[in-house]
C-alpha cells in the first residue's frame, strides 16, 4: 500500500530530461509513495518512491524543454520544494566518444568524475570568443563527497566481481520496450563517414563501419569513469566530436543538461550510451541505454545507508557553505552582487523590505488585516489577474506595514522579487533615480537567468543608471526578462511602498506607465503591489494605465467595524506586553480605557503605534502617559494633533518658564534639522553639521523615542518612524505653535551649515586624502575616504545645493555662496569625485545657475563656465579625481573663468609651453602650415628644437606625405622619409659636449607617466596623439587636426 511523507523526508533528488529516462527511473523504485499537495507557483510534476531505503523525488524536465537552462529551473524549484534533499542524480543517456584507449560501446554507462582539471563535467560552449579562437570561461563543481563514495565502492564491488548492476538491469526485462534485444545493432561508423540519410543506418555503407572485436570480459555493459561534455547544442557530427573532446583533453560522452545543475544542485552525472556523437544517431538504443544508467544509479544509491545521507547537510546548506568559503577567499558571494560591479548598477541603499533600517519596523499582527492579506494573495495567485494592485489610503492607516507583511509573506514563499520601500528625506528612497536598478539587482537574485541580460545592458552603456527611467527599464528589466523565454512559468511578486513619497511628481506617473507594461510578460509573470496616499498625480497616472491593468483598493473604505477590531487586537496586544514588562495590575489597562483609546485612533494605525511606544517609554510612568493621551480626546478634532500634541505638550510644560524659549530654539534646530534632511545623519554627525555639542543634541532627542527612531550608538543615523510627523510639523496653520517647523528658514539654515562646514579648516582642500597625481578612484579604499571626508561632510557636499533650492534663496554676487565657489569650487569637484557622485555635478550647478540673480551677473557667468568645465571633464574625474588640477585645468581654455580663478592650483610640475584653446568654442590651434594628420614628431639632440611631418608638408621641397622624421646626432641635418634637409648650425652646445638623456617620462595609452610608470597627466580624446616624441621632461603631441602640443612635465614634484 503507498503511503504519503512529508517533504522533508525525502533525501535524494533524481533529474530526468525525457520521458524514456524517466520510465527507467520509476522502474528502479523499491516502493512509491503518494504525492503531496501541489505549491501554486511550482509547475513541476514530482514521483515519490523509496530505493534501498532512501526515499527519492524522481522528476522529469517539461516535454520539448532540454538543454542546460531548463534543467535549472527544474533542479531549483525541486530543491525548494523539497528543503531535505541532500544530494541530487542527473540520470539518462548521452552521446559516447570512442578513442584510442577508451572502449565505449553503447548501452555503456559514463559517470562523472573529477579529474586534474575538470570536476567532472565542462561545459563545452561557455566561453568568449578571442583573437586567438574561443576560449572557455568558468567552472562547475566535483560531486559530492558521500556520491564519490559510493562511486568508489561501486567500482571495488567492479573488481570483486560483486556488483548488482546487470541484476538491477534484469528489472527492466519486463518492459519489452527496454530490453536489449529491442535495442538493435551496435554499429561504429569512421569519424568522417557520414550518415546518408533516412531514419535508420540501412544505407550506410557497411565498408566505413569501425572493425570492433567482442569484449574479451564478456560484459554487456561496462561503467566508464572520467569527463562529461554538457552543452546546449547536439553534437551531430564526428569531426566536431573528436575535435571538442581532444581541446578538453579527452571526455567520455556529451549530453545536454549537467551543466545547469553542478553549481546549483550538488549532484552525480549518469548517462547510458544510446549513440556516439554522429550523424549516424538514431532512437532505437534509447531506452536500453536510459535503463542501464538508471541501474547504475541503484547500484549507487545502495553503497550509502540512509543515516549516512541524514549526517550530511542539505543541498541549500551545502551551496551555503561553498559561498561562505568562497566569500573568506575571495570576498565576494556567488550572486548577482559579486558579478556585476556595483559601481556600475548602484542601488538605493535601504529600499528593501529585508534591509537593516527596515528590521525593527513591524509587520501586521497575528488575525489582523486577515481579509485584506487574504485578498492580496488571491490576487497574486491568479494567473488570469490583474498585473497590479494599488493599495492606497490616508497618511498612517498602515499601508507600510501590510506592505512588508506582503513582502516578507512572498519571500519566505520564495515568490518575492524585488521590494522598493520609498522613504522622503532618505537620500536614494526618496527619489527614482536608483528605482529601476534597485529593482533589477534584486530580480537577478531571484531569476538569475537574467543576470547575463542585464550585464550586456550595462557592458553597452556602463552609464545607464543615469540614463531617463524609460531607458533603464527597457534595458536592464524589460529586455532580459523577455530573452528568458526557455524558463519554467513563474510568477514573482513586487512590493513598491509609498510611491507618493518620491520626490517629483513626473517620476512617479512615468513609473506607473512603465509598470503597466510588465502585463503579459511570460514566462515569468509580474504582480506588482503598489501602495500610496490617493494623491492627484497618482490617481491621474493609474488613470492613464489600459483597462485591465490595474485593480485598487481603499483603506479607508474597508469598514469600520474591521478597522476597530484590528487596532483594538493592536492595542491589546502592545499594552499587554507593557502591563507584564513594567508588572503593572493586571486589571490595566481598563476596558474603558482601551475602548477611548480605540475611538481615538480609528482609522489612524499610527496613532496607535505611536500612543504605545509613548506609554510604554522605560522614562516614566505608563499610567501617567496613557491618562495624557485619553486627555486629548476633546481637545482636537485633528488625528494627527491628537498623535504628536501630548508628547511634545508634555515636553514642553514640564521646563522651567526659563528654559522654555531654549528648548523651543534647540526643538527647532535639531528636530527642525532632522524633518527636512534629505538624508538621515547619526547624532553625531548631526551635532557637527549643527555646531552644536554631541550631548546636547542627544540629551532633546531622548526623550522624543516615540516619534523618532533613535538607535543607542551614535554613529547610526537617527529618523523619522513615520512621515505624518514631519507633515504635523510643517503644517502652515500651526504657524504660531513652538513646534512650527518654518522649512524655508531651517533650508537655508541648513545651507548655510553645509557652506561653513566645507569651509572649515577640517572641511574641503586640495588632495585632501593625500593621494598620488594618477590615484584612479576605484583603487583608493573606502576606509581612507570616510577618514578625512565625514558623514557630515559627505552630507554637506552633497545636498548644499538642494537645501538652497528648497530655500528659495536668489545667489547674489559675493554672497556665502559665490564665496564658497570662488575659493572651493575644485575642491567640491573632487570630494565629490571620492563618494562617486561626479555624475550630479553638472545637474546641480545648473540649479544653483537658475538660482543666480541676475542671470548675467558675474556669479551666473562662473556657474555657466563651471558647468561647461564639469561636462567636459567628467569622465577623467570619475576615474582620476587629482586629475582635475593637472589635466582638466591644464587643458582648459585660456578663456575660461574656471581656469583663470584656479590658475595656481596646477601643479608646478607641469607647464603647457604651446598655446592651447582659447575658448570653448574656438577653433583648436593649428600650427602654421599643417591644416590635417600630424605624421611625425622629433625633437633636436639639444631639445631646442621640435620637427613635425605631416600630409601637407612644411619642409621646404616636399609635396607628399611626411612619415617619419629624425634629427641627426649633430643637430645639423634633418632626416625624413622623402629626403634630407640640412638645417643652420645650433647656437647650442654640439651634442659631443652636450650627451642626450634618457627620457624621464612616456606617453602609455591615454596617459603621460614616469619611468616608474607612476600616472602624471590625463590626456583628453582631442589631446591623445597620432604620433609623439619626448625629450627627457618635454614632451611634443602630434594630432590628427594638425595640432602640435608641447608640455613640460617634470617628475620631481613640490
């Protein structure tokens, strides 16, 4: 009688690719068991049995789905859905390569064993094509260990004469379809005959059949040990058999479906012979062949009792293990972060639901917003649904918190794809700039079958990421997901929280329009959760969506009656575990007392989470607190005041009359501060920025842990627990309340703060981290960069500009601002360089130009030029950030205000000595008679002199191109490839009396270096020569305009 197990009893996981291999299997099954219930997003179809007492999830890849990709969706979604499986079997049949030495016939088993060079299994077809052929890339892993075992134990039984092998094949000879009568003829054609034609080999000749002598052992089937060849292509043809196998050292058989699984699902490879890799293949050998390699398989599986496979570690664990071995040598994880270089796809820092800020945040509590979860999974699992779901409702009715409820539901369903909780004032979480590639990084983890999608997308545009939204979702989401049409059906969910906290409204509808265009994708299908308040722009972007797209729902027209219940069970809940943590009566709170406290907050959840974290707070009495709260219950008609009035009320009456007037300006100046950063500082850095001392600003901010998220360390950024609190604060009809928080004013305050910081003496100044001239930034290590740039001070750089445009505030010749530009401008360009944010530059001097009063005001012209100088020379510091003295300023036109203001800033180790442009826009130099291609540079032996060629020759009776030209030892004559020019005698000493030098610089690809090949200058693309020539510390550039360039560029630097 079968019986039923639970999941993780099975141990073992045996992977089929056709139905022929998959009869073998179940033949070989000691007993069947019935299945279990079905996951919803697993297509899989699994069969369940016990061998030699281990029980066994046997599973065939889709009908018409084969090759490497397709077996690892299959072998993946087996494994999670069978966490208990220790070890898996890749079992079927292949293609055999015959040699010298190796004498495989088919219905012959080839299993996979590491050898010096190959752990068993190659994939032949992965690799990159070079200059000098194709070259082969990456490498899969050995079997493992307790498998290899086994192997061994089987080949001893070999020896012994003792092995099970044929009695397992025995098994079969109750299906006639695989016995090896039905099999037909073992015929080996030469390598170079091939097939004629027709479904069968009756008209091949028989005089080009390999002549092969019956095993003297006798032996039907022999197991050969040794290399699989896995690819996703048939091998069809002899030559390119032998051809792949000899560049591989020699293998034993190709097949099609090992590759996908050895770095993802542990497992030993099997195949039984059913044909050799040529033009001569057929199906007859087919089921023979699957079934000699499922008896193989039996055989192995006999070798390990079932407690031995109990002691080892399950496949994720194993995979676990390697990653963090793997992390200890190279410090990197084998996912999608490890392979794609995150400077080049940066994502938003916090997005995610799982990210640390959002670990203390809770979810709904148990038997709460049970309706609505329940809806939202309905929605999710509906195949025909919807794409989207919008969640939308007033400010705090907890759509953040059903919303990491939803995210961390998917993700332990492994059904979450990406999650992007949107945070205003919280830098990247506050705007779409880092959305898309958030969004993208997070789906690789999940579907990393995209990963090669994405990293082409970045490899043809490694700017992407600041590249318009439209851009990057076509390119590293939409695309990739469109090129993995070979995978399994999946549906992944997608969790966007507070779409209306991101910063431009124009964003927010582009992202909802670029959403809508997910619906249809297959075979991986999106659901993408969206919540938000029901702002205009919003309703107006999920308006413009096609019908059919979207499905909504409003909180706040859930009923009322289900509302109260919940934040009545909330409540419960959280004063209960005060009344036990504080051993308070177990008669408090009162019935009463809850009901008023209910009636309160309905339909407001963050009334009640914040009503709780204040009576609940260690520094002082929980009944007092709660009597406080009730007691506002007819003072306000406003939710939000009746939040955050009694615990700043309380604060504030509890001071001396005194002190009243201090606590409200230091109010204002830290927690005014903290409402409208743009990103979160710690108290420390807060108190540095504020010029005000670390103990006092965290002696006002400890008694504000209600509304504030204050961790015990100072070095942790301090927020806000909910947006509602900085909106009570800066509401316009509270102007006269001690806790109006005025932004304009706290802007420019803040600006301000941001302007005397960079100033400082410990602020901005050349080389500040005390690098070489040529220091490329992403070798310099991050922990050096945060020693001399501070939090604060990284704070300031970047957003100085933003609290000056949200101040509203006009620059004006000689104010803070054009002061701090005058003097620190360079010194801005290369912090900003050190935290990577050179790409923002050019946009935020085009804010500060719109700011500039008037427009043809000095300042407005310095802003206009340092945009220009900024544009030109991004690229240079982006990799070099010293450079922006050396060579952006030495190239800069002689026009330039930038130039002119930072003349005395370029190093005195280098001069230009020709003349450079003299303005933007100007044509370049040219010298006199070349008008194209520079050909060839020279100097005199004296260095005195410099000779050029060019197409147009200058030398006098010359008229075709000059090639090459050369000064003689003595100086006096000039030596080209038309002829020879004798040249006046040098007023300089003769070079008897004068010995050449060795030059003490070069000129390597874009870049003029040392001897020691220590990075000097960076050339520009119109400054990179077609031929140059150096003299000891000159240097002259020939160019392709006609230019010539000469510099001096000495080593020895003050």
């Amino acid at each position: 009688m079968s019986r039923r197990l639970p999941r993780e009893q099975y141990t073992v996981g045996w992977v089929c690719a056709l139905p022929v291999e998959l009869a073998a299997a179940l033949e070989m099954l000691d007993e069947e068991h019935d299945l279990p219930e079905r996951y919803d997003n697993d297509e899989n179809l699994y069969h369940l049995g016990s061998i030699a007492g281990h029980n066994v999830v046997v599973v065939c890849l889709p009908a018409g789905r084969i090759g490497n990709n397709p077996a690892a969706a299959v072998a993946m979604q087996t494994k999670a859905a069978f966490r208990g499986i220790r070890f898996g079997l890749m079992v079927g049949i292949g293609g055999g390569v015959p040699r010298a030495g190796v004498d495989i016939r088919l219905g012959d088993v080839v299993v996979s064993q590491p050898d010096k060079t190959f752990g068993g299994v190659v994939q032949y077809d992965s690799g990159k094509a070079t200059l000098g052929g194709f070259e082969r890339t990456g490498s899969l892993n050995s079997p493992p260990g307790i498998l290899l075992a086994a192997v061994a134990s089987v080949q001893a039984n070999e020896f012994r004469g003792k092995s099970k092998l044929t009695e397992h094949i025995a098994k079969l000879e109750n299906v006639p379809k695989f016995r090896r009568d039905k099999a037909g003829l073992d015929i080996l054609f030469e390598a170079t005959y091939n097939h004629g034609g027709g479904q069968t080999c009756g008209s091949c000749s028989t005089d080009r059949q390999e002549a092969r002598q019956p095993r003297e052992s006798g032996e039907e089937v022999v197991a050969h040990y040794g290399t699989i060849a896995s690819g996703n292509q048939v091998i069809k043809n002899a030559a390119e058999r032998d051809k792949v196998s000899a560049e591989l050292g020699g293998v034993l058989c190709f097949e099609m479906e090992a590759a996908g699984l050895m770095n993802s699902f542990p497992c030993l490879v099997i195949r039984g012979i059913c044909d050799y890799a040529d033009s001569h293949k057929n199906k007859t050998w087919q089921p023979y062949a699957a079934g000699t390699a499922a008896a193989y398989a039996k055989e192995v599986l006999s070798m390990i009792t079932p407690a031995d496979v109990a002691r080892t570690r399950t496949v994720d664990e194993a995979i676990r293990s390697v990653d963090q071995r793997l992390n200890v040598v190279d410090k990197k994880a084998d996912t999608l972060l490890s392979k794609i270089d995150m400077a080049r796809l940066p994502t938003a820092k916090g997005a995610s639901f799982d990210s640390h800020i959002e670990e203390h945040n809770s979810t709904c509590l148990q038997n709460t917003r049970t309706e609505l979860l329940d809806h939202i999974q309905e929605w999710a699992k509906d195949k025909s649904g919807k794409p989207i779901f919008w969640l939308n409702g007033a400010a705090g009715t907890g759509k953040s918190t059903i919303a990491r409820t939803v995210a961390r539901t998917f993700a332990d369903q492994r059904q979450l794809g990406a999650s992007f909780f949107f945070k205003r004032g919280e830098g990247e979480c506050g705007n779409a700039t880092r959305f898309f590639t958030t969004i993208a990084t997070q789906l690789a983890v999940r579907v990393p079958e995209i990963e090669s999608g994405i990293k082409k997308a970045v490899d043809a545009d490694p700017a992407i990421s600041d590249k318009a939204l439209k851009d990057q979702f076509e390119k590293i989401i939409l695309q990739p997901l469109l090129e993995v049409f070979s995978l399994p059906a999946l549906v992944l969910v997608i969790v966007v929280d507070a779409l209306d906290e991101c910063e431009q409204d124009s964003d927010i509808r582009t992202i909802l329009q670029l959403l809508s265009r997910t619906r249809g994708l297959k075979p991986v299908s999106l659901r993408i959760l969206v919540t938000s308040r029901p702002e205009f722009h919003i309703r107006l972007g999920f308006k413009r969506m096609h019908n059919g797209t979207y499905k909504d729902l409003i909180l706040h027209n859930v009923s009322k009656k289900t509302i109260e219940h919940d934040i009545r069970a909330f409540f419960e809940h959280e004063l209960g575990q005060i009344q036990q943590q504080r051993s308070l009566s177990p008669n408090w709170p009162s019935r009463d007392q809850v009901d008023a406290l209910v009636k309160q907050a309905v339909p407001l959840f963050i009334f009640a989470a914040t009503a709780c974290r204040y009576i609940g707070d260690r520094r002082d009495n929980p009944k007092k607190r709660l009597e406080i709260i009730l007691g506002y219950r007819k003072v306000t008609a406003s939710k939000l005041d009746a939040t955050y009035l009694p615990i700043l009320n309380q604060l504030f009456d509890e001071e001396d009359e005194e002190d009243k007037g201090r606590w409200a300006s230091d109010f204002q100046e830290i927690v005014g501060s903290i409402v409208v950063l743009e990103a979160p500082l710690s108290t420390a850095s807060l108190a540095r920025l504020l010029c005000m001392s670390k103990e006092d600003v965290s002696c006002r901010l400890d008694l504000l842990h209600s509304i504030l998220s204050i961790p015990d360390r100072d070095d942790m950024p301090v927020r806000l627990l909910h947006l509602s609190f900085r909106e009570f604060l800066v509401d316009a009809s509270k102007e006269k309340s001690p806790f109006w928080v005025d932004e304009r004013a706290r802007h420019e305050r803040l600006a301000s703060h941001c302007l005397e910081l960079m100033s400082s003496l410990d602020g901005l100044r050349q080389n500040m981290c005390g690098l070489q001239p040529g220091s490329l930034r992403r070798k310099i290590n991050n922990g050096k960069i945060t020693s001399y740039l501070s939090p604060e001070l990284q704070y300031a750089c970047r957003y100085w500009v933003y609290h000056i445009e949200q101040s509203q505030h006009h620059i004006n010749n000689k104010d803070s601002t054009d002061i701090f530009l005058r003097k620190h401008f360079l010194h801005w360009l290369e912090a900003m360089s050190l935290i990577r944010e050179t790409n923002k530059c050019a946009h935020l001097l085009e804010t500060l130009y719109a700011l500039a009063n008037p427009l043809n005001s000095n300042i407005s012209l310095f802003l206009q030029d340092a945009r220009r100088f900024t544009l030109r020379f991004r690229h240079i510091l982006e990799e070099a950030p010293l450079q922006i003295y050396s060579s952006a300023l030495v190239f800069t036109p002689e026009a330039s205000i930038i130039r002119r203001a930072f003349v005395d800033e370029i190093p005195r180790w280098i001069k230009m000595l020709s003349k450079r442009e003299v303005d933007w826009d100007a044509c370049r130099s040219v010298l006199e008679g070349h008008t194209s291609w520079v050909s060839a540079v020279a100097f005199s032996p004296d260095g005195q002199l410099a000779a050029t060629g060019s197409c147009r020759s200058v030398l006098e009776g010359h008229t075709s191109w000059v090639s090459a030209v050369a000064f003689s030892p003595d100086g006096h004559c000039l030596h080209t490839d038309q002829g020879d020019i004798p040249l006046p005698s040098p007023s300089t000493p003769s070079p008897s009396s004068q010995k050449k030098q060795s030059p003490n610089v070069f000129i390597q690809d874009q870049w003029v270096v040392s001897s020691d090949q220590e990075r000097l200058l960076w050339l520009p693309s119109e400054y990179r020569p077609t031929c140059s020539t150096v003299d000891k510390d000159l240097v002259c550039l020939g160019h392709s305009s006609g230019r010539i360039t000469l510099l001096k560029v000495s080593t020895i630097r003050a």
